[in-house]
C-alpha cells in the first residue's frame, strides 16, 4: 500500500481528461508554494484583498471559506504556511497539489504526514488555488463489499478503497465496545473539493451525516505517503464508523442526554481511540487544567471562539473510559438504555450505577481529588486530549495552550465536533 502512493504522489492519477496543464515542474511547484506562502501571509495581516488574489472568486465555495478564514484571523488565529509537497497535472486546466497541513492547528495533534490534495490553476497569468467543476470530476462511482459502501468521483478512485478497507476494518473493531456489531451497511461519500458539496453546504467542518451517509470533506482525506492514509484520516473514519453503530443501536437517543452531553458524544471518540491504539489515552497534555464538570455536562455553555473543543471532547471521552474501567463493559450501554426511559440522572445514575451523579464525578479525580489512583486518572484523563483534539477543524498549538487559560483557549475553533459531525447522533 505504501509504494502504492508513493507512486501516487509523483505521477498523474489515470482518472479525468488528459492532462495538458504545465507539468510538475521543480518550477511550477516553487510557484504554487509561493501561492501559499501569499494566501497565509494575508490572512496574518487580515488583508482581504491580499487574499482575494490567491483564490478563484468564481468558486462561491472557496470564497465563504477563506471568508471564515480570514475571520478567525482577524481574532488572532492564524493558519501556519501550508507545505506543498507533490504536484500532478490534473485535466485540462488545473494541476492538483499535495499539501500538508498545520494538523496541531487543525486538529490538535501533530501528524507526520497529512497531505491534502487541493488544485490550483491560472487565471489572468497568475496561479489561484481553485476547484474543478463537477463535470471535470470524473463519474459518479460506488464501492461496496463487507457491509461498508463508498460512493466517490472518479477523481478520488485511488481513495476510495483506502477508505473502504478503513471503514471495513473499523466495524469490526468499534463494535468491540458495543452490545453488538453493526445490521445495516455502513455508508460513506467522499466530496474531493468544497465546490462539489453544493450551495448551501456546511463547508467549515471536517464531515457530517445527511441521509444516512457519512460526508467526508477534503480536509478530513490526508494521505501518508509511507501508509496510505494518515493517522488522522483513519482516525476520523473510526469515529464515524462508531457514531453510527451508536445510531443504529439508539437511534434517537441523543435527545435524551442534552444535560449528560458527555454520553452523547463520548462514546464515538472513546470506541475509535480505544480501537486504533490502546495506549491512545497517554499523559501528554501540555499542563493544561481540565475543564470543570460542569462545563463537560452543560454543552450549551461552549461556544465557538470560546472554549477548549479539544479538550472539551476528550474528557466527554475519558469518562466514558471510566465508566467502562470502573463499571464494566456494559455500563454505559445500561446508562442509556436508562435513560431512554427517564432523562434525570439523578435517577439513572442510582439506578445503574448504584451511586448519585455527585459521587460519581467526585471520584473521577478532576478537581485534585487525592484518591489512590486520582494521579493515574488524571494523567489519563489529560492524556485523552489527543483522542478529541483530532476532531476539531481548527485549533490552538500545544504550546500555546500551555501559556493561555483554558477558557477561551481555542477562540478560533469555527465548529466543534458535534457540528463537525452534525446529524450522527454519536
């Protein structure tokens, strides 16, 4: 798989028209990471006009993105240089560029390798990062096989099986955590660029449900060219992949658990963290405080520009690994099954857990409790920021949520996961 996209990144992919665009020139790419290089040295000066002229104003997609760019710029978050690392000629007219993203800025953790595949191509002279429109995508296709269907443009024919395998892979894996696997077919859509999601979309989150499939946005596709796809990528293939076994066992519940957010959202990252690598809870948190159990139980207090969505989520994450370390396997699954039948914790939680909500967050260890195990919880705990940061579309450096406050820590987090994965009620 690994020489598969090694060769995939240096020569033109066989999908779309024949390429005549300029070749992948040490030329050509100097001049489109020159492109980057002006597109990111407007946003830190918040110059619109500036960046105007690094995208196709055409594309109405791409001009509401670098909008909301440009906005969280203004407010003091600013996106590092993207690192262009392959260009391939693509179609008649544009070339497609391999570019590596800021992965600690946009998701929370750092990735060796999350190359991106965006196209650029000139107008007036000048090269502009810009989309190819539908027709120049290639057909309509579909991939099914082992209960996970992917439907993609031609464009995207080397992905799609990467995705497939991905997707196969983790229903076996996240259902590990489940009182049983998955009934119906799993479905997922691969969009290759924000124009070909159509007006209206939501262009500033990383995937979302609609229709009972999956979206999988181009940020959300990251290639490792020693792997396939990147540690990202497959993470966000788990987690969907759990939110909607999540859906399918309770379909609904979600409604139920507006004042318990954590069991609404926690499972989704807990199943995918847990089922990519068992030592995903790691103490690695860079000092930061966590947040209060308030906040983590009350999700109408977090708002975009605001809080902390990284850590936000991964604590909704560890306590549903404790729930599972303390209460067994089945204890969570118990927990909604109560509160179908009664919203109140302070009626669920006697009733499956045998303790009142109070006790059960005091012995979670979040507020320098000094339990037995309290130091081994919290650096888990901690650790778990990882498992929810890699939802986020964008978000702080480590360093420096070291030096700020958590409050207000990620004022450039547009859109945190549940918006990010709006409709799958996992």
């Amino acid at each position: 798989m690994g020489a598969l996209f090694v060769a995939a990144l240096v020569l033109p992919l066989a999908c779309g028209s024949p390429a005549t665009a300029p070749a992948s020139s040490d030329t050509v790419r100097a001049e489109i990471q020159a492109l980057y290089d002006r597109r990111a040295a407007a946003l830190a000066k918040g110059d619109a006009r500036e960046l105007e002229a690094t995208y196709d104003t055409s594309r109405p997609a791409l001009r509401r993105s670098n909008n909301g760019h440009l906005e969280a710029a203004r407010r003091g978050f600013v996106e590092g240089v993207s690192r262009v690392t392959a260009i391939e000629p693509y179609g008649d007219h544009y070339v497609r560029v391999y570019v590596h993203r800021d992965t600690e800025l946009i998701f929370g953790i750092a990735s060796a390798s999350h190359a991106v595949r965006e196209y650029a191509r000139r107008v007036d002279g000048r090269w502009v990062l810009s989309d190819p429109l539908d027709d120049e995508l290639g057909a309509s296709r579909e991939r099914s096989g082992d209960g996970v269907g992917v439907s993609h443009f031609a464009v995207d024919d080397d992905l799609a099986p990467l995705i497939h395998d991905a997707a196969r892979r983790a229903r076996t894996e996240v259902a590990r955590f489940a009182p049983r696997g998955f009934v119906a077919e799993t479905r997922l859509r691969l969009y290759p660029t924000l124009t070909a999601l159509g007006p209206g979309a939501d262009i500033d989150v990383i995937s979302f449900t609609r229709r009972g499939e999956t979206i999988l946005l181009p940020i959300a596709l990251g290639i490792d060219r020693g792997t396939g796809l990147s540690d990202i990528t497959q993470f966000l293939v788990r987690h969907s992949i759990a939110a909607r076994l999540r859906a399918e066992i309770q379909p609904g519940i979600e409604a139920r658990l507006s004042r318990d957010q954590w069991l609404d959202k926690g499972w989704a990252s807990f199943a995918a963290g847990a089922a990519q690598r068992p030592d995903f809870f790691k103490a690695a948190c860079g000092g930061v405080a966590p947040l209060s159990l308030k906040d983590v139980s009350a999700g109408d207090s977090i708002t975009p520009y605001s809080r902390d969505y990284p850590t936000y989520y991964a604590y909704q994450a560890a306590m549903v690994e404790y729930l599972y370390e303390r209460f067994g396997p089945r204890a969570y699954w118990d927990l909604i099954d109560a509160f179908r039948a009664d919203a109140d914790s302070r009626v669920t939680f006697p009733k499956v857990l045998k303790t009142t909500p109070d006790a059960f967050y005091a012995t979670i260890a979040w507020r320098g409790h000094d339990e037995p195990d309290g130091a081994a919880h919290r650096a888990r705990v901690r650790g778990a920021r990882d498992l929810g940061a890699v939802l986020v579309d964008d978000d702080v450096a480590p360093a420096r949520r070291q030096r700020e406050p958590l409050l207000g820590a990620s004022r450039n987090a547009r859109r945190g996961p549940e918006e990010a994965l709006r409709g799958a009620p996992g």
